[in-house]
C-alpha cells in the first residue's frame, strides 16, 4: 500500500471537502436526494485510494467525477474541475 503523491492527497482531499460541503448544502434546501446520493457515490472510494495509490484507476476516477458532473450540470459542484484545479496547483510548484 502506498501512499498517494502529495498533489493526489491535495487534489483527492479538496474534492472530499467540496463534495461534503455540497451535500450539506443540498440537504439544507430539503430536496435532490438523488443528488446527493450520486455526490456520495462519486467520491465514497476517495478515502481508501489515498491510502492504497497503486490500486488506483485515475483515468477511472476521473471519470467517476465527470460523470457527476454531466449529469448534475448547473447544480452546483464539478468534482472533475475540482480535482484538477487541485492537482494543478500542486503542479505548478506550490509548497508539497
């Protein structure tokens, strides 16, 4: 098991705290349970495939995110733009 690199963890870890984030929100306005549930679905292996990298489809998760992201366009969170915008950052030679 290793561990994810460290623009992974930074990217995987700022879409688990924008999905978290969403969901309240959405729980807040008392509707799209199936919202949600997708929002969950999308990022409920995250956890685990920090911890276990080499088990990692990233081309698979990726599109995961994108998924979400198609089907729930407008409403709100782009796991996908997210993840990159993240791992991006790290890329582009932010203290790691």
């Amino acid at each position: 098991m290793n561990l994810a690199h460290t623009s992974h963890l930074r990217a995987c870890s700022e879409v688990l705290f924008s999905a978290a984030i969403e969901a309240r929100w959405l729980a807040y306005q008392g509707a799209r349970d199936a919202q949600i549930a997708d929002l969950m679905y999308a990022v409920h292996n995250i956890p685990h495939l920090m911890l276990d990298w080499d088990r990692c489809d990233v081309n698979l998760l990726r599109r995961i995110l994108a998924d979400y992201d198609t089907k729930w366009a407008g409403h709100g969170l782009c796991l996908n733009k997210t993840y990159d915008a993240a791992l991006s950052e790290g890329d582009a030679g932010t203290p790691q």
